[in-house]
C-alpha cells in the first residue's frame, strides 16, 4: 500500500552502507497542521533503500515536498529478544511549488519505478 504526505525538507543524511548488498539514507521533514486555532507540527523520519538513496539528493532544507512512501513493518529476533522495527521507505519525491500546490512535473522512469520487495534486514 503507497502513501503520500507533503512537508518541509528538514534535515538530509549520507547514504549508510548496512551491509555489502543494502544500503540506506534517511532524511527529516516538517509538517505543519492547524487545528481549532492551534497549530501542530510532526517531525517525521523517512528512509531511501539502495539505488532511490541520491532522491533526495535535488532537494534543499526549508523546500516542500510530497513523498510517495509505503509503511514496512518487521520482526526481528536475536538471543532471544523479540524487536518490531516500523520504517517509513520514500521511493518517489516531487518539488511543491512555492505559488500553487502543484506538482513538478515527475523526473523520466520515476513514475515505473516499483517498491522495493521485503528484505531481511531490520533497518
């Protein structure tokens, strides 16, 4: 199941080589709510799995975007401790415009590029 949600740029990190054959980048954004006069705002972590890690790469703290993401969920166990681990894995990323809130026009084969498939790993 594919997500979407849309935020201001916070903070990017290097790409993270876990292991020979996986490797990750993480990346921060803001998103701003207003309710009954108050306004909330959730700091939300997301990460970009081996060959999307350079997504984010175009993009500059303080600018909104819209990440297309899906949630994964996974069970880890080792000497006999039980882990959940929940990650939130970006593999599309579009500029909002500062005027309208239109999309930039999708960057070519972004648009058929698949989510990627469960792995093993808890990351």
């Amino acid at each position: 199941m594919s997500f979407e949600i849309i935020g201001k740029l916070t903070e990017k990190f290097e790409t993270q080589e876990i292991t020979s054959s996986f490797k990750k980048r993480e990346f921060v954004i803001e998103k701003t709510e207003s309710s009954g006069g108050r306004e909330f705002i959730e700091i939300i972590k997301f990460q970009l799995n081996q060959d999307r890690c350079d997504l984010i790469d175009p993009y500059q703290p303080n600018e909104e975007i819209k990440i297309h993401f899906n949630i994964k969920g996974r069970k880890w166990e080792k000497e006999g401790r039980v882990s959940y681990f929940t990650n939130l894995e970006a593999w599309r990323i579009e500029r909002i415009s500062n005027n309208q809130n239109t999309d930039e026009p999708p960057q070519p084969g972004l648009d058929k590029i698949q989510p990627e498939t469960d792995d093993d790993l808890p990351f």
